[in-house]
C-alpha cells in the first residue's frame, strides 16, 4: 500500500511542476481594441512617462513638440502605434513630428530619458496635436 500512495504522490508532484511550468511562461498579451477618445492637446512629461491619444483611425497626426536639453542631450522621443515605431528621436528645442496611423491602436507619444541635475532638467512637452483624416 505504502509504493501505491508514494507512486501517487510522485505523479502528483509531476502534475504539479508541469503546471507551474505553464503558469510562469509568458505569453504576449492580445491586442485590444482600439477605444476612441478626448485628445490631448497639450501634455507636459516632467518625467517619463506616456502621453496615450486614443485616435482609432486612419489619419495623419502633426505632433508640435517641444524639449529642455540636461548635460547636452535633449529628450527621446517615441511615438508609436500598436507594436509599430512611428517616430523616434531626440527633441531639442521645437520640433514638428509628422506620422501616419492606421486606427488599429491608440498613438502614443513617450519620452524614456529624463534626468535632472540641477539647475538643468531634462523635459518633453507636447505643444500642440492636428488631425487630418486620410
């Protein structure tokens, strides 16, 4: 009785690993649908972070932005749509930025390298957003 309940115990804890296994293994996230809504006319990214406009259609996006250099470098800039780079750069000074999205997923605008050493801060501002429906 004693090898029965030890065979049992052996195979649950097989069971058990072969589990965890698949648990812990990652998988990409489905996209989701892109939702419309309000676009932001203006965002200030004092730190990095992401500016989301919620488009959701065909169209060609005008980004007016604008940066503060820190240590001679002024800061990147991504846009992107879904799994798509749009854009991607450095913004010193005051920069046009001219995209075309599909409206499969939402047009995002994130700046990845802050820093701040006084008195220089290194900042990304979106100035101003046009939408032209293609």
């Amino acid at each position: 009785m004693r090898a029965w309940e030890g065979l049992v115990l052996l195979l649950a804890l097989g069971v058990s690993l072969l589990a965890l296994e698949r648990a812990f293994t990652l998988k990409p996230l489905p996209e989701a649908p892109c939702r419309a809504g309000a676009i932001p006319e203006r965002a200030e990214l004092w730190a990095n972070g992401v500016v989301e406009l919620p488009l959701c259609r065909r169209a060609r996006v005008v980004l007016r932005l604008e940066g503060t250099p820190a240590e001679g470098r002024g800061p990147f800039a991504v846009v992107a749509e879904g799994g798509r780079v749009l854009f991607q750069g450095e913004v010193l000074g005051v920069k046009e930025v001219t995209v075309e999205v599909e409206g499969k997923a939402p047009l995002v605008l994130a700046f990845v390298n802050d820093l701040y050493r006084p008195p220089e801060d290194r900042n990304l501002f979106l100035k101003g957003v046009e939408v032209w429906n293609r």
